[in-house]
C-alpha cells in the first residue's frame, strides 16, 4: 500500500481543508479469472451443462489516520463483473455474479465496508460497515456487519471484545420493531500455553417480543458458542476448534447443530508441507462459504470473494430447521504444498460423506493447483478440481469437475 501526505491531494480528495492535518495510505487489488465448470444435471440430449467464462474485480482501498489515534478505513468496488459483452453489468442472472453476493450493478462504483476507530478507555471503539471472520473462515468468512466494536486489552497478552451487530432492519411496511435482528457477541483471544493460543466467542440474537417461524430474522433467539485453539511444536502446526448454534425461532437453526474439526500440518523439508484434515457436522448446521476443505471446489469461497467454480451441490452446511433434522457431513482431506523458488505447487486428496438421514453419499475429490509469482505484487495460478459420487442416492450427477486461470495484482 502506499502512502501520501500532500496536504493538497488529501483535500483534493476528501474536499475539506482539514485533511492537512490526515495521513493517508492507498492500496487496492485486481482480479481477473477465467473458469469452467461442469456442474449442473445433463440436458435432455445427455450433454453436459457447463458454466465458463471471464470474471474481473477492482478495489480501491484507502486509510486515512488523525490525530489522537483516530483513523477511518474504508475501500470500494469500483468495477465487479463477469463479462458478458455489450450487456456486462446486467444482474438479473444474480448466479453468475462474481466476487460478492450483494446485488447490484457492478459497473457502479459501491461501498464494501467502511469505519471509524478511536481510543476509548484503554481500548478501541469502531463503529461502522466492517468485515467479520471467526475461526478460519469456519463459523463466519468475509461477511459485512453493521457493527460498533469495542477491544480491549485484559493482561497478560489477552484481549476482549464486545460487538453489536445490526442484522436486520423491520421492513417499514411491517411498522414492528420487534421483527428487527439484533446480535451481539463476546470474544476473548489470548496465549493458552507456549506456542498455543485460543479463541472463544459467544453470540446471541435478540428474540424479540414477536416474529417467530419465518418472520423477522432468520436466527431469532439463537445462540453461537465457536471455540477454538491452534498452535505450533517445532515443524507441527495444528488447530481444533468448532462451533454451536441452537435455539432459534427464526427461520434456520430451529435444532440443536454442531460442527467439529481438527486439523494439523507437517513442514516435513523446507520445500514441502504436508496438511491434514478431519471434520464432522450434525443437524445441518451452518459451514460458513469460505471454509478450507482443500477442495477448489467444495467451499473455498468467502462471502466477499466468491468462486466462480465452487459446486453448491456440494455444499458441507445447511440452515439448521427442522427438516435437516439428522442431516451430518463428514470431510476427511490430506493436501501436499511444495515450494521452489517462485513457484507453489498444491495437490489434495479427500472424502467427504452426505448424509441426508433417508439418503447418504460418499464424494472422492482430487485437486491440483500451480502458482507463480511473477512480480513482488503479481500472482498468475490456475485450478483443476475433479469430485466423483460414489452411487448417486444424493447428487443428480455422478462427477463434477471444474478449472480456473487467475491473476491477482496487488497495489
């Protein structure tokens, strides 16, 4: 990123002489892929229905400091689109929009998150349009909060944090306050033993006075409890973690569900890595979109950030009701890294198992992946990710499988 302290470009940009008194630094990305991918149902003439085609993304970040420690970061879309011609930025086929599930017109240029920090009695206060993760990308992946923020320092290398998040808004038809969503959530981070760490959040939605079954916000009254510890001993890297969310009368998540995993990796010479892998997931229970399965293209696809060759067939998650009652997913996956000079060269192996209760399916997924930095800022890699289904009592297709070229340019 960088940086520029002209007092007559910070007015220039902000229009206000008192961006003299600002520092300010710049920064942005570029995407542009290109993806195919077959996994819809055969048409009636037997031929396969694939998706293919050119997906770019330009951001403009910038982070502007005053005095007394108070800053505003924010950073814009300022083009997101697939390209489809003359009619590119047309969003009545909302599934081919890349990168973000917001619906709009990329061509617009648009917020993505947008807050201001500032010291407040010993510690942070943010409020704002700002980017919320917890537990690699497992319990919440790049997702947009409205959110007020306060962190502050425990002792001893500890930190804390309470949230307030606005989900939902009452519709102004509705004229009930009770049909909003209200979150609010309570973190604590901190060292648990040498070289190991832990994560611990609760979060509770506000059930509010009316709204239940589909009315007002899908989680009304629910509970998350997202636990987590990783660590490192010597070459061994490993992390354990999971989630809980019960109790909604919303809409999702009217069942007890949970997920679990633990995960580890082995630096085994300074050129390869070996990683490993074992999940499970009762009643349906929420995966968030960018959690790492190894797979391109089982999950791997942040909120913010979507992938133009994930497969929603094979989506690990569910959303909790009733009707998923008994529904579990099972992921065992093992991937290699190897490293040399500029390249990076990726291979996974794994099984996953569906079981809808009256129906189960076991999926065998291989994926291969090559990076190359080309320049300090300039990544170019490409995808290739095959998953066959073991009888077909759950998926309409027996295979699926899916590639992508990449560039990511950082500035």
């Amino acid at each position: 990123m960088k940086k520029t302290t002209s007092a007559l470009a910070l007015a220039a940009l902000v229009g206000s002489p008192a961006a003299a008194m600002a520092t300010v630094e710049f920064g942005g990305d570029f995407d542009a892929r290109y993806v195919v991918a077959q996994d819809g149902d055969r048409t009636a003439d037997g031929d396969d229905d694939k998706r293919k085609g050119f997906q770019q993304r330009i951001r403009l970040q910038a982070d502007f400091e005053a005095d007394g420690g108070v800053s505003l970061h924010t950073r814009l879309n300022l083009f997101n689109d697939r390209w489809t011609g003359d009619a590119s930025g047309n969003t009545s086929e909302l599934d081919e929009q890349p990168f973000t599930t917001v619906a709009r017109d990329h061509r617009n240029v648009a917020l993505d998150y947008g807050y201001v920090t500032m010291p407040l009695a010993g510690g942070t206060l943010s409020i704002g349009r700002m980017i919320s993760n917890w537990q690699f990308n497992l319990t919440t992946s790049d997702d947009r909060r409205d959110r007020i923020a306060y962190v502050a320092p425990l002792g001893g290398g500890h930190t804390g944090i309470l949230q307030y998040d606005r989900r939902q808004a009452a519709p102004e038809s509705e004229g009930s306050s009770a049909l909003d969503g209200n979150q609010v959530n309570l973190a604590f981070l901190g060292p648990l033993a040498a070289g190991a760490s832990y994560g611990f959040l609760v979060a509770q939605w506000d059930a509010g006075s009316s709204g239940a079954g589909a009315e007002g916000h899908a989680l009304r009254g629910a509970t998350l409890v997202a636990p987590y510890i990783e660590g490192e001993a010597g070459d061994f890297d490993y992390r354990v973690g999971g989630h809980y969310i019960g109790g909604s009368r919303g809409g999702a998540f009217t069942e007890d569900t949970f997920v679990a995993y633990v995960a580890g990796g082995f630096q085994m010479t300074p050129e390869f890595k070996l990683d490993g892998q074992v999940l499970h997931a009762e009643d349906g229970t929420l995966i968030a979109g960018g959690y790492d399965t190894f797979s391109s293209m089982i999950h791997n696809s942040l909120d913010h950030d979507q992938s133009g060759i994930r497969v929603d067939d094979l989506n690990l998650g569910g959303s909790g009701t009733e009707a998923q009652s008994g529904w579990s997913r099972t992921l065992v996956a093992a991937r290699g890294t190897f490293e040399m000079m500029d390249w990076t060269f990726i291979g996974a192996l794994g099984w996953v198992d569906y079981d809808n209760d009256d129906a189960s399916e076991d999926i065998f997924f291989a994926d291969a992946q090559a990076h190359y930095q080309l320049t300090p800022s300039t990544r170019v890699f490409g995808t290739a990710g095959y998953a066959e289904a073991d009888d077909g009592e759950v998926f309409d297709r027996d295979n699926y499988w899916a590639t992508s070229l990449n560039v990511n340019v950082l500035f």
